[in-house]
C-alpha cells in the first residue's frame, strides 16, 4: 500500500507515526452507552451528483419532499453556507477525498488539455487515512477521478471494496453495459442495444424516454423493454451488500462507505417516475429529475432502516452533499453568470448567480449537513464551510490529529459538537475553474473572470445573487483577494492558467498529441460523441 507516507512540502512523513488523539474519544463518544464510548464511530458520505441547493425540501423544495434526507439533516448539524470545492464534478471529488484546493490539487477540471487526468499515487486519500486508523474502507458509485488502468482506480486509492463507474464519461447513462467490481467488469447483457446516442439527441428541452401508464421505464429498443439493469439500483445492492459484510463479520473494525451516487445527474433518466407520473402538464424532464431525487431519498431511508435494524444507527455518522451547484437537468442551454435560468417549475437552483462550470455561489454552494443523533445535536450553522472540510474531519473522528498532514480543510468537529469556541474557521476559500478564480474570505466572495480582467467584490449572505459589485468601496479587501488567488494557484502542464489565451491552452493540446499524452475517452453505450464535444 502507498498509504505509508505523504508530502509536505518537500518532507515526507509516515502516516503510522501519527498520535492517536485518546482525548477526543471520550466528549465524541460520551453518549450514556457503555458499549459505543470505545467504539469508533462507522462513517458514510453520501455524495450526490449535480444536485441543486434547491433539490431537498429541508432546503426549500416544495414540489415533493425528500422525508428521510429531511430527517438526517433536521436531527444533525445543517450548514447553510457550505460550498463544493469545485464547480463541476471530478475536481469536487479529489479536493473532498484529498482534503486539497483546486489551486494545486492533482485534478483541476473535468477535462485538461490531454483529457481526463487522475489522482495520483503521491496523493493521500482519506480512505488511506481512514484504513490505518483500522476502518473497512468501500467505494460505490460514481468515481470520475481515475480510468480503470491508472493509479488512480479507488481500490489503489484506499478502498478495500469497490464498485461502480470508474471512469467519469461512461457515468453518463443509466443503462450500462457494464460496471466495475474491483479490477474486473461486470457485464450487463441484458442492456445491449439501448439507444444512449438519442437519448441525448435533444432539442428544445424534449424529453426521449418512454414511461409506461404506471410510470415504469419502458426501454423499447431492448429484447426485454423491462429487463434493463438500472445502474443505480446496482449500486445501491452493492451497498447494501458491503453494510451486510460488516455486520456479519467476526472482525467489528469500523467501516467507511463513500457512497458517490450518480443521482440525479443527466441525462435524466429514471426506473420509475413514482408520483411525479401524477403531473403530465409537467415538463417531463423536471418530473424525472424529481423522480431521481427522491430515489436518491429511498434508499438514503433504506440505508438508515437497515443501521437501526442491525444496532449500528447510533455509532454511524452520515453526512451529505452535492458535489457542485445547480444543473438544470443537465439538458438546457446554459450560459455564465445571470443568464442561468432557474428550472420554471422545480425552482431547484437558491437564490444565487452562476450555475455549474462557473467559479460563482451558483456553481459552488450545495447542500451539506451531518447527522449522528446520539451524538451532535440539530443545529442549522451559517459558517461558511467547504468538502474539503470532510478530510481532517474524517481525520479526527477516527481519532487521529487532523492538523498533522497537508490539508486546506479544516476539522468540523468542534462545530458537529457544539464546542464553536474550540472552531478556527477559515481565512478564506479558494475556487477555480479555468482561467475563472474566486475567494470567500468573511462575509466577502471575490470572483474574476480571468487574471486580466477586474475583481468583483460582493457582500454574499445580502446579496446573493451577486448584483451590488462593491469593489470600489473595498480597495484593501480586493487587494487582498488578488494576493490570495495569484498566490493559491500553483502551474500545471496540462490546466488552465488564469493568465493564458486560448492560444496558449491549444498549444498544450498539441504538445500533449505530440508527446503521446493523449488520455483515452471511453463513452456509454457505444456513443461516438457527446452533444458538448461536436463543433458548432
């Protein structure tokens, strides 16, 4: 295992010389139950994908409730400002899993100038952190930060067990034609011949399923139209298989559940529209977006029914979050900053500016609580918090110092107790994307669109929707801003420079060709390409 050792700098220590923090264990575990004041507490996130500030009725949806998410985050701790550590997906992941901000973090976008890069063996996860404090560690679900073939695959990463779409682009259907369990593939016969390609082939906001008159998926191209294999519901089997290992065993070592749903992620596309097949006067992509979202909430109720039913609900601590902001179903025309238009009927995406792929609060905020009854209690926090967070948190509640390795997060854990005056809190967040940066230092959010273009300063929790830039009546603030994102961001060969012209990024695509560093892309379903990479 790489697990050993870590840089900082240009030190590297061994992760096995870290001090366990006995003094922790006994306020987090002083719950009046003899048998769990020993215990370290078992760990699972779940991480949905593109899910809207807006999406969960605890957070203000009204046109259908999420009831077991809204009672995790009404009996836990609910952070009314968290923020993904990126606007997109697979940058979110690494800086969640590493505990590290994009200015210098192994993955940056999506995509660089080779293709998908990877995390990286020098990186330590948390699950590696997570492995040596003793705990079972299981990835399932959406990976997105390393190819089947790369050192960055979640079973070379930490995870003893893992199960779900390693490579980001393939995550892109419902319908696979196979997952990975482990090193190997698992093969869905049954859905050979689905359509993927038109599926994406949209226009005009038309939807390209077909529901039958219960609102069941009918999949007419396929042999059997009901037969399909929902990868969702591949995982949530395959998660429920690892709780049931567990508890089985005879070895009670704690576990970590990294649960990475692809939920409600488009192409929108769902199994069963349950009660969202009750509204035809609804455009049917938001009635399938719905429709996901309160999957999602189903098993989340199965999960918790099951911790409660096997004795280990109360020693299990859940958290939640989206790794970005607001998507739209992932099928709009989308635009930067205020021409992102709001879902007319959801109105899923909070009162923000921006939307996913922008450096902006609507790209970035994202619903984020923690629950463990038995041990923090309910309290909605506004102190602005980010994933990265999740790393030295994780750290210190498997009793280990959370401030001993490289990190940007900071440990939640005084806040998860109630303990606010033990809190450091942040100076200041970083984000990127691109050649886009911004900073949430205080009450403050700086944004630029490039190095060469003017900081916009706003007063976020008053404004929003970034509509008063206040930059001229804060020199020294915008001062500071700009010394923080020019000296946060490190160089890459293959991303983004906040200073570069297009120009110069192609030219790392050509060097990149030139040099055989070209990545491969493997798409869903036989699609030769997405509606995003054609030209124009």
């Amino acid at each position: 295992m790489k697990v050993s050792k870590m840089s900082i700098g240009m030190k590297t220590y061994s992760l096995r010389g870290m001090l366990p923090l006995v003094s922790l264990f006994t306020p987090l575990f002083a719950n009046g139950q003899e048998a769990h004041k020993t215990e370290k507490p078992n760990i699972i996130f779940v991480l949905a994908d593109d899910m809207s500030y807006r999406d969960l009725s605890c957070y203000g949806q009204q046109r259908y409730s999420t009831p077991h998410l809204d009672s995790l985050a009404m009996q836990g701790v609910r952070f009314s400002q968290a923020y993904a550590a990126a606007p997109e997906s697979a940058p979110s992941r690494c800086c969640m899993l590493t505990g590290l901000h994009t200015g210098h973090s192994s993955v940056r976008m999506n995509s660089s100038a080779r293709g998908q890069d990877n995390i990286l063996d020098s990186d330590v996860t948390v699950a590696e952190v997570l492995k040596e404090a003793g705990y079972h560690t299981a990835f399932v679900g959406k990976w997105g930060i390393g190819l089947q073939g790369t050192e960055g695959v979640p079973y070379k990463q930490g995870f003893d067990y893992c199960f779900g779409f390693y490579d980001q682009t393939e995550a892109h259907t419902y319908i696979p034609d196979y997952l990975y369990e482990n090193d190997r593939k698992v093969m869905y016969p049954q859905n050979k011949g689905f359509e993927m390609a038109r599926r994406y082939d949209y226009k005009g906001n038309k939807a390209q399923n077909t529901y039958d008159k219960d609102g069941c998926l009918y999949i007419s191209e396929l042999k059997d139209p009901y037969g399909y294999a929902y990868s969702e519901n591949e995982m949530e089997k395959a998660a429920m298989n690892f709780l049931k290992r567990q508890t089985e065993a005879k070895d009670k070592s704690p576990f970590f559940l990294y649960y990475a749903t692809q939920l409600p992620h488009g192409p929108v596309i769902v199994d069963e529209l349950g009660e969202m097949k009750d509204h035809p006067e609804v455009n049917q992509l938001s009635r399938e977006w719905a429709a996901m979202v309160m999957k999602l909430d189903s098993f989340v109720g199965k999960l918790v029914a099951y911790l409660k039913q096997t004795g280990q609900y109360e020693n299990t601590i859940i958290f939640f979050a989206s790794d970005n902001g607001y998507s739209m179903c992932g099928y709009t025309e989308r635009g930067n900053g205020p021409s992102w238009p709001d879902d007319p009927w959801l109105r899923n995406k909070g009162p923000f500016r921006g939307g996913k792929f922008t450096a902006q609060e609507g790209g970035l905020r994202v619903p984020f609580f923690v629950s463990c009854p038995s041990k923090f209690k309910p309290e909605v926090i506004s102190t602005p918090v980010w994933l990265p967070d999740f790393f030295p948190t994780a750290a210190e509640i498997a009793g280990l110092d959370p401030h001993a390795r490289r990190t940007d997060g900071i440990s939640l854990l005084p806040l998860l107790k109630g303990e606010k005056e033990n809190y450091t809190g942040h100076k200041y967040l970083y984000f990127s994307r691109g050649k886009e940066q911004g900073v949430r230092m205080g009450a403050f959010s700086a944004y630029r669109a490039d190095k060469n273009s003017p900081v916009e300063l706003y007063l976020t929790e008053e404004d929003t929707y970034w509509e008063r830039d206040l930059a001229f009546n804060y020199p020294e603030i915008v001062k500071e801003a700009i010394r923080i994102m020019d000296s946060s961001f490190t160089p890459h060969p293959w991303y983004w420079t906040p200073d570069e012209t297009f120009a110069d990024y192609q030219k790392k695509v050509k060097r990149a060709k030139e040099t055989g560093n070209i990545l491969p892309v493997y798409r869903p379903n036989g699609i030769k390409s997405f509606p995003w990479e054609k030209k124009k």
